[in-house]
C-alpha cells in the first residue's frame, strides 16, 4: 500500500523499467512511479511501462521528451562556474 519510486540512469526499451514496476505492484505498492536521466524511448516503450503499472514517467530535460520535467541546467552551470 505504499508509494514506490523506480530510478534507472536511461530507459529506452522499457523492459527492465517495467519489469521493475510490474515486481512493486505485484508486492502490493500503491502506486509506482517511474524515474530517470536519459529517456530515449524506443516504439512500444511508453505502452509498456504504463501496462506494468508506472505513473507518472519522470525525466530530466537531457534528451528533451514529453516525460521531462526535471531540468539539471542548474547543475551544469554551478559546476561551470567552479572551473572558473
């Protein structure tokens, strides 16, 4: 009955991604929510993901997606500006 977070650095078939969610559910998760850095999905991703029991689908805005809404601009200039 709990909230779940499934975090991976890149999903682009979405197969562990959902293999992932499907385990949380089927362990009794009351939502899960699936997270990442890189999204590049592939056709069919989405679908799955979704099937397995994901909401929402979360990503930064490293590959601009409809799924990103994160931004880790931020992070890249304050590290640029240590270097000066």
């Amino acid at each position: 009955g709990r909230k779940a977070v499934v975090f991976d650095d890149m999903i682009s078939s979405g197969g562990t991604m959902a293999k992932a969610v499907e385990a949380l559910t089927q362990q009794g998760a009351a939502r899960v929510a699936s997270a990442c850095t890189h999204v590049l999905y592939m056709p069919g991703a989405e679908e799955k993901i979704r099937k397995a029991g994901a909401d929402p689908i979360i990503a930064t805005n490293t590959i601009e997606t409809p799924f990103s809404r994160v931004t880790v601009a931020g992070i890249i200039a304050d590290k640029l500006r240590q270097l000066e």
